[in-house]
C-alpha cells in the first residue's frame, strides 16, 4: 500500500500544481493561490482516500476496530473542504471583489456581503422549512 501512496500522492499534488500553473493568470495573488490549491487537493484527496481505506478495510481481521490514521485523514478532507467552501473561499471572493483601497475596509465588506448572503439563505430556508411543516400537517388532516 505504501507504493500506492508513494505514487499518488507526489502526483495527484503535481497534477494540482501543474492544472493552477496553467490556468491561473500571472496578476494572481500568492494566497489566492495557495488556497486554491489546497482546497483543489482535498478534493481530489479521494482518489487517494478511498482505495486506502477499501485496503485497510479488506485487510483487518473482522471486528477489529478502524484505522485510526484513515478515518483521521478522512475528516481531516471533510472538514477542511466544508471550512473552505462556506467560509474561507467566499471571504476571498468577496474579498477581492471589494473595491475600497484599504485592507480592513475591503475584509469589512467581504464579511458584510457573506453575512447578508448567508443570512438571506437562512431565511429562505426557514420559509422552505416552515410550508413543508404546513404542507406535511395538511396531508396529515387529509387522511384522518
């Protein structure tokens, strides 16, 4: 298993590197990059994830406890893609969207825009949640 690591991994990391070189455009700031990058290669870290974790499970004796590493490695990839795609990735976007001149002004309006956002979402969901309620108690007296 460690040749499959030793092989997947330098190249699913070049492949990263190689696809951000070629598309990004040469004005494009370093942490922008960066985290791109990163979120670019825990996204594709199941395709050095799943047959890891298919090889452990085929290879412990049956009841014996999960691999710790694995299942580490897992929630590590799930929580830092959940971390980058709905709050780390939009402040940069709002971020560099922002047209005022100063640092703390620009992240000021980053995180004014996604709390509006989010907020907006919020609410919408709520009504969503609020006319299934309603429509789930309307079946409910319709049968009774």
């Amino acid at each position: 298993m460690w040749v499959f690591y030793l092989i997947s991994l330098p190249l699913t990391l070049g492949l990263v590197v190689f696809t951000l070189r070629y598309f990004a455009g040469p004005e494009i700031p370093r942490y922008v990059l960066i985290t791109v990058g990163y979120t670019w290669f825990c996204s594709v870290s199941v395709i050095i994830l799943a047959p890891a974790d298919i090889w452990t499970t085929l290879s412990l004796p049956p009841n014996h406890p999960e691999n710790g590493a694995i299942s580490f490695l897992w929630s590590w990839s799930y929580w830092s893609t959940f971390l980058l795609t709905w709050a780390v990735v939009p402040l940069i976007q709002g971020f560099e969207d922002a047209g005022d001149f100063t640092v703390s002004e620009r992240l000021k309006t980053s995180v004014h825009v996604n709390l509006v956002f989010y907020l907006v979402l919020g609410f919408v969901g709520l009504l969503g949640l609020i006319l299934l309620i309603m429509m789930h108690r309307n079946c409910i007296w319709q049968f009774h």
